[in-house]
C-alpha cells in the first residue's frame, strides 16, 4: 500500500546518514588494514635486513677475537601473536641446543660473545649517533688469552677512531 510505501521511505531517509557513516567508516577500516599490512611487512623487512646485518657483524668479531668454530645466527619464533628473534648457534656446522650452550663456551666464550653482541650494536649505529657514542666497558678483557685480548684491544683501537670517547676500567696491566 501507499502508506507502507511512505513508512519504507521515510525510514530509509531518517537512516541515510546513519547508513552513509557506516559505509564510510567501512571503507576506512579497509584503508587503514591495507596501510597497516603495508606498514607491518615494510618493518618486517627492514627489521630482517637490520638483524642479518646485525648478526653478520656478531659472527665477524666472535671470529676476529678467536672463536672461528662458532656461527651465531637468529632463530625466529612467531608462534605468539609476538615474533621473537633469538640466537641460534653452531659449533663446526652442528646446532648446538640452547640448553646445551654452557657445556661448549667457555666463560671466555661467553664473555667473549657478550662484548662481540656489544660491540656489533655499536657498528650498526648511524655514523652520526656513533660520532656522540661515549662508551664505558668495565674489565673487557677479563678471563682472555692473550691472543684474545690483543684481538679485542685491536677492535677498540678501530673503534675509537669514530665514537667520542672510549673509557676503560681494568686490572690488565697491558691496556
């Protein structure tokens, strides 16, 4: 009938704006997904290529101070609604299970790899941020072999040619 049809109407003309809203607030939520999905694989990417380089440059000074039978590389984890990077380690081409690690490095090992994962952040950083880099390192060479150590101390004197200043604290008589 006719008023059914003026009823229809009029309700269609009151929900108008309720219905153009929404739609526009749809095609929103679809434009932010993309950008989103855009945004989330472009920092996936760059996170990737900053953690290989990263680790590429653990790898260069563990082998530069003596421990060329190690390869550290990352693990990642996305089994969470998080990704979590990890590191991986082999010993002459064999994975070496994490809960394994303290039976094969040594604590010179261990420290070793610690002033390796140091030092590598501090070579990632822009040239300018490393240009203002004070950095403090308190007995370095501790528990080293002498051949060790003069590896480290040939890396420290690379180093502070682009940082602002090197502190160190040590009972080494031979820094």
């Amino acid at each position: 009938s006719n008023e059914e049809a003026l009823a229809k109407f009029k309700r269609r003309y009151d929900l108008d704006d309720i219905c153009t809203s929404y739609i526009n607030l749809k095609n929103q939520i679809e434009s932010d997904q993309i950008s989103y999905d855009t945004d989330k694989t472009a920092l996936e990417n760059a996170q990737n290529a900053f953690l290989d380089t990263y680790f590429v440059e653990i790898n260069t000074l563990f082998r530069r101070i003596g421990s060329s039978d190690f390869e550290i590389s990352k693990s990642i984890n996305r089994s969470g609604t998080r990704t979590v990077y990890d590191l991986e380690v082999t010993f002459k081409g064999c994975p070496i299970d994490r809960n394994k690690l303290h039976c094969l490095f040594s604590e010179s090992d261990r420290r070793a790899l610690a002033l390796c994962i140091f030092l590598a952040k501090i070579h990632q950083l822009a040239p300018e941020d490393r240009a203002k880099a004070i950095l403090v390192l308190d007995d370095p060479v501790t528990s080293f072999d002498n051949e060790r150590i003069s590896n480290i101390l040939r890396i420290l004197f690379t180093l502070k040619k682009s940082i602002k200043q090197l502190i160190i604290t040590t009972h080494y008589k031979g820094m």
